[in-house]
C-alpha cells in the first residue's frame, strides 16, 4: 500500500508548481507577442530583398505596409530580452 503522506506531499508540490506556473503566465502576458514582434523585427527586412532586387513584380505598393509593419514589431518587440 503507498504511503499516504508521500502522496499528499507529492500532490502538494505538484499544485505549488501549478500555481507558480500561472502566476508567471499572467505576471505576463504579453510576453509571447513581444517575444513574435521582437523576432519577426530581426526577420522582416528578409523580405525587402525581393522588393529591391526585383521591383517591376509590384511588390512597390507593398513597402509602406511592409515598413510600417516592420516598425509596429520594433515597437512591440523592444523590451524583449532573448535568452540563452
């Protein structure tokens, strides 16, 4: 028979856990936009190589939203702090 302390000890460190976890979650929220704006701010002028190497496809009327996109996640992403 398992030891009933052992299992409420194990429980209740399990509900700790839990717990520590959504408070960390809520604390932030936006955390995971920030982390998409400041990532997708590294990777977006990616696309402006096509624009400039090849600009009669008409991809002309798509730079002041591609730059205006750009900026919206240089906003967002800027107090982002990637990890190692």
């Amino acid at each position: 028979m398992p030891d009933s302390s052992a299992l409420y000890r194990e429980l209740s460190r399990s509900r700790e856990w839990l717990g520590n976890a959504a408070s960390r979650v809520s604390d932030r929220p936006h955390a995971a936009l920030e982390a998409g704006a400041f990532w997708l701010a590294i990777a977006l002028p990616i696309a402006y190589l096509p624009i400039v190497i090849v600009p009669a496809v008409g991809g002309s009327q798509f730079v002041p939203a591609l730059l205006a996109v750009h900026a919206l996640c240089v906003v967002l992403g800027s107090d982002h702090t990637p990890t190692a």
